[in-house]
C-alpha cells in the first residue's frame, strides 16, 4: 500500500502559475493523462499541474535516473506501459516530478515543456482491455430496489458477493464527447407489448473509474492481503443508463443495450500514490449483515482500504446554458457509499483465476448516499419518474432531455493535507439519430 512521504507536503509550492492552492491539480495531486498538445503533435502522456500540462516523455532527461526510464514509457498515446511497471516505478516519477516542480531553480529548464491545458487535447488514457461494472453503492441498491421490489429491495446475494456485469470497451468515451440519444425496445405505461423507439428514460450514474495498474497470470487470483497493489488509480466515471431500455431486457441476464452505447471517463488518473492520505476505514457492516468470507477478509483493508472522496453531478440545460447560467448541483455523495472496497472488487474479479492486465476498468456502480441530496442519479432523484426535479428559470425533470449537459465532478480533503481533484467528466445530450 502507497505512504505520505514529502510529495504530499502541503507546504509544497510549485513555480507553475496558478498552481498553489488549485482548485483540482496543485503540486501534492501530479494526476497522469494523454493530451495532444496544439499544432497536431501526436498523443502523449502528461502530469497536470494548475492549469498546464508537462510532457512527461520531454521531461525525463531532467530527471534522476531512476524517474527518466518510466518518464520515457509515457511516449505514447496510452498510459498502460508506465502503470505496468508497478508501484516502485510509479512512486520514482511522482518523487521526481514533484522535486522538478517545485524547484524555483528549474524554471528555465521546464517552462518550454509545459502546455496550456485549454489548448491541448484530452484522451482516454488507457487502451482498455476489458470493464467491469460494480453495484457496489449498497444505499443506490435499496434506492432503486425499493422503486422496483418494494417488499424486496436487495437480492439474497448483494451482501454476500460483489455484484458486477461485464460492460462494453468501445463505447468508452472521454470527457466532452457528446452521447447520442440511444434507441431500443421499451413497453410504454399501460401496455404489454414492446416497440422500438427513442429513450425516453436517459440517466446518469455518479460513480468513480478504478483502473487496474498491475496483471496477474490467468488461473491465479490475487489475495486480498495484495489487491491494493493492483489499483493504479481513480477517474470519474458516468455509466449512462437507458432506464426504459433497461428494465425490458434486463431479465434474465442483466445490463445489455441500456448501459452499451456510451459511458464517460475523466481523462486524469489520480494515482494511489497522490490518494495516500485519504485512504480511510471501510464503513462497518451493520449489525446482522453476514460475515466476509475469508478470501475477501483482510483487516489492513477494512482499516483504510477505502477512499474519503466526495463526488458531485451538476446539471446544465440548454435553455439555462444560452441565459449563461451556471449548472445547478444535483448530488454531493461519498465513495465510502462502497459496500465493498476497491480491493475486495480486485480480488473477487481474480478468484475464479480472471486475468487482469494494466488498463482494464472497474466501475464502482452508482454511489448515492441516504438523503435526497446524496442521491446519485435521476431514477432516484425523481423517484422512478413519479417527481419532477424543479430547476433554476422553473425548468423541470424527470430524465435527461436533448440538449441537457451532465458534469461530474470530485475531489478529496483531509485536514492538514491539500485538497485534491480530479478535472470533470462531462457530456451533453443529443437527439436521437434516424434508424
């Protein structure tokens, strides 16, 4: 498991302007993306840091020696060979980018390899092999099994086993890229027979990307004791979700044409390392919920296998976006809504011998708290439809409308620490398209 060492300092001060007291990406975060940078350059790594971006692959001969290797891994349009290279590797480049940053005797040197960040271009920063989808956020769970099962609301396994489907890669977008509207068979109230059309339930789910750092050979599962080390680091994920599309086809084998056709990444990892302080106890399981089996028992990670992350969404409508309205919030939640810990998810994922590899996604499912304001999507906030959400200018909704922009956003504090971000993951909705 990673350690505050001195890059977690929140005395640190960097000579990149604007960088001290950022909003999201100060000296102690450093969080890791691939940008083109203007002038059609091709995708590379880089480090936030304020509102730049540092070639990592350009700064490596300003490093030490045992930084410059795993700088040179990120010259290239995808961050997996660098996270492949562990943790020992991973910390060795935090360490020196954070001495080169805040080295006022540096400027010279580093000033040139530092891009506007509004100039350049964000991209997924993996190529993503396989994604999972966790429905770890149990107070979600009951929300929308109340709605659904109201004498039933969890399944006879939730508190047993991480519940999880196996979700598309290629619809995987980065921030910014706007969602098409989805079609598909939905029964409309009152009837019993399907038909085909636009949805008319388009949602949103607030949860948080957890990318796998480290693989681990097919037929070998990776012990609790060691699944911290696998994690690489976070993002914000949106797993968009055609409710109506969904509650037709979702029996007997679960998520299908209501959840492929488009989920939303922040393009920042926030690295383990940078998340060390907020690392926090795994919430007790109430009085009564069953025992861990052992394979998913570990005491270290129920003491701090969790992360202290606060996650919001915003809503801006096409109507509030011409008047230069700014978004209203929707919801304000916690990660620690987690049932399970990101560990517990790794070494579930490896029991039956599941080969992971640096790069593959795990979804933490939506992470709504108790109360209305905590609630992390439109199909609790409206209560399955049944209440209207009333917005600034006396807008309402239901379900997302055309032209209706989604954000999410998240950060972490801790007092005695800088607070840390993790850029937004953001998508506008578009009509849907001709068949």
């Amino acid at each position: 498991m990673t350690i505050i060492d001195f890059t977690h300092d929140a005395h640190l001060s960097s000579w990149v302007p604007g960088a001290d007291g950022h909003h999201a990406f100060p000296v102690q975060n450093l969080p890791l993306g691939v940008f083109t940078p203007p002038g059609g350059a091709r995708a590379r790594g880089g480090v936030a840091i304020g509102d730049y971006i540092l070639d990592l692959a350009a700064a490596a001969p300003l490093l030490p020696a045992e930084a410059q290797g795993p700088a040179s891994l990120t010259n290239a349009p995808t961050l997996n060979a660098l996270f492949a290279r562990g943790h020992g590797a991973m910390t060795a480049l935090r360490r020196a980018l954070s001495a080169l940053l805040t080295n006022f005797e540096r400027v010279g040197d580093t000033t040139r390899l530092l891009y506007p960040m509004a100039d350049c271009t964000l991209h997924l920063p993996f190529a993503i092999g396989d994604y999972t989808d966790f429905y770890t956020g149990i107070h979600h769970a009951v929300n929308v099994g109340s709605l659904l099962r109201p004498d039933n609301p969890l399944m006879e396994n939730y508190k047993h086993i991480p519940i999880g489907y196996h979700g598309r890669v290629s619809s995987i977008q980065p921030s910014g890229v706007d969602v098409v509207r989805p079609h598909g068979q939905v029964v409309p109230a009152g009837q019993d027979v399907p038909v085909y059309l636009p949805t008319a339930r388009l949602d949103h789910e607030v949860e948080m990307a957890i990318w796998v750092g480290q693989a681990n050979p097919l037929g070998t599962a990776v012990p609790i004791a060691a699944a911290a080390d696998y994690i690489g680091g976070l993002s914000l994920l949106n797993d968009w979700s055609a409710r109506d599309v969904q509650t037709w086809e979702y029996r007997p084998l679960g998520p299908f044409l209501g959840k492929n056709f488009h989920s939303t990444i922040s393009p920042w990892v926030v690295t383990t390392a940078a998340l060390a302080p907020f690392r926090t106890a795994q919430p007790c399981r109430p009085a009564g919920d069953p025992e861990l089996l052992p394979y998913l028992h570990n005491e270290g990670d129920l003491a701090a296998g969790a992360f202290a992350v606060t996650i919001e969404s915003w809503l801006r409508t096409e109507r509030m976006a011409r008047a230069g309205m700014e978004p209203v919030r929707l919801s304000s939640a916690s990660m620690t809504n987690m049932y399970w810990t990101p560990a517990q998810l790794i070494a579930h994922h490896t029991c039956n011998g599941c080969n992971l590899a640096p790069g593959d996604l795990l979804g933490t499912g939506t992470l709504s708290g108790t109360d209305r304001d905590s609630l992390g999507s439109l199909m609790e906030l409206s209560r399955g439809g049944r209440e209207k959400l009333v917005l600034p200018g006396g807008e309402a909704r239901t379900f997302l409308e055309d032209g209706d922009e989604l954000i999410l956003t998240a950060y972490a504090e801790r007092e005695g620490f800088a607070r840390i971000g993790f850029g937004e993951c953001r998508a506008r909705i578009l009509p849907a398209q001709g068949t």
